[in-house]
C-alpha cells in the first residue's frame, strides 16, 4: 500500500491537464492541418487557466514543481511545448 498522500484535486487536475497537453502536442503531426491550429490555441486559452486557479487554490510553488516536471522533455516539437511550459510557468508566477 502507498502511503503517499493524495495531490490536492487541484495539483491532480493540473496533472491531468499538462500530461493531455503534452499528448496533443507529441501528436499534433497526426491533426489535419485545417484543425492544427485550434488544437493549438485551446491549449495555449485553457492551460494557464488551469495553472492559475491551482496557483490559488494550492499554492505558486507546488504548481510550478508539477510545470517544471514537464519542462524541457524531448520531444519533436519541443520549440512548441517549451512555449506552452514558458506560458504556464507565467501564469503561475503571475499569482504570485
């Protein structure tokens, strides 16, 4: 048995979040180019959304060690994920 607590539903659901970003954006070459873009922006719109509700709910700190888990990994698209992390990592130091 684990006897690691449970994230707050805040941290799980910023989790959940980051790691269905991180899928769009790895297979972001498999959406037709006419709908590319909006997969694009609905990331970009509700990302930082999530980030700073979970900056407020939990705390800027916690949700920027969950960010920098996703930060910097190595995927073909990495000037675009590394965006999306730099907007997050924004979103959350402007609860600060």
């Amino acid at each position: 048995m684990d006897d690691t607590p449970a994230p707050h539903p805040a941290v799980a659901r910023l989790r959940a979040e980051l790691a269905a970003a991180l899928a769009a954006v790895t297979t972001i070459d498999r959406v037709s180019a006419a709908n590319r873009h909006r997969v694009i922006a609905d990331i970009r719109a509700s990302l930082p959304d999530v980030v700073s509700r979970a900056a407020r709910d939990v705390d800027a700190r916690s949700v920027l060690v969950e960010i920098d888990r996703y930060a910097g990994i190595d995927i073909a698209q990495a000037a675009l994920w590394d965006s999306i992390v730099a907007d997050a990592t924004a979103a959350a130091t402007a609860v600060c």
